[in-house]
C-alpha cells in the first residue's frame, strides 16, 4: 500500500442508461470509438494513468494537476466538435471532475479521499463541463488559459 499525492480526474457519461436502453450495441460502439480515437491518446498525451473504467466512466491519476485539467478540456472541447452532427438525443457526453489530494495506491486501484472527492464534484459538472477542486484552481490559475467560474 502506497500513499501519495496526484491529480484525480474522474468522468461519467451523461445519460448512460437512456442511451443503452435505445441502442445498446451503437452505444458501446461509438463509446469504444471515442476511446480509441481520443479519449486514450489524451491521457497518455497528459501523461495519465487510466486506474479503471466503470462501463460508462473511468477513475484517471495525473502527477500534475496541470496536465489533467489539460487532458479534461482537450476530451472536452474535442467531444464539443465530435457531437456538432449528432442528434441531441445520441450524443455521448461527458461530466468531469478533479481533485488533487492524497490517495492510496494498491493493487493497481486507487483509493481515499482523494478519489471520493474527485467522484463527487464530477456530479456537480454540467453535461460536457468540468468542474475542479479550489485546490485544483489555485495551482492551474496562471498556468492555463482557461477560464475558471467559482461555484
């Protein structure tokens, strides 16, 4: 068992039950597509490591609190575009939240406040936004330009 502090990126697809019940097999397709083709390029771009995926989310340690706010705005904005030619109602979005604080690291999971933190502000995240602990904003704050709204 292992302590230590990272950057926790945790994301959930929005409407995930809705879009199964419509199309199971489409939505696991274009689910696997957004994964091969960006989703997992930018995490390893970022210099992510992706600790698991939960059917429709995934749990994401950073080192740098830096490049997980860069992975989530690039999956963002690139999701934005990707879905420009998408019904409303097929779209696949997402809601992404970061934490930075300690967790434990075991078995090739992680676990601790860290994460629980990082899961729950992924709830308060608009469909397609991402929201960020004050921890998160105050080290990105002049290292990024993106703007940051204050809940």
């Amino acid at each position: 068992m292992e302590q230590r502090l990272a950057a926790v990126l945790a994301a959930d697809m929005a409407g995930y039950s809705r879009l199964m019940e419509a199309d199971e097999a489409g939505t696991i397709a274009r689910l696997r597509t957004h994964r091969i083709e960006l989703i997992d390029p930018a995490i390893a771009k970022n210099k992510g490591h992706l600790i698991k995926t939960t059917g429709d989310g995934m749990l994401v340690e950073f080192q740098s609190v830096t490049d997980a706010v860069k992975c989530a705005v690039e999956i963002q904005s690139r999701m934005k575009r990707r879905n420009a030619d998408v019904a409303q109602d097929r779209r696949i979005e997402f809601r992404i939240g970061i934490n930075l604080g300690d967790i434990i690291f075991e078995e090739d999971d992680i676990f601790g406040d860290g994460v629980n933190i990082a899961a729950r502000i992924e709830q308060l995240a608009d469909v397609g936004g991402i929201c960020v602990t004050a921890a998160v904003a105050t080290q990105v704050a002049d290292r990024i330009d993106v703007p940051i709204e204050d809940l």
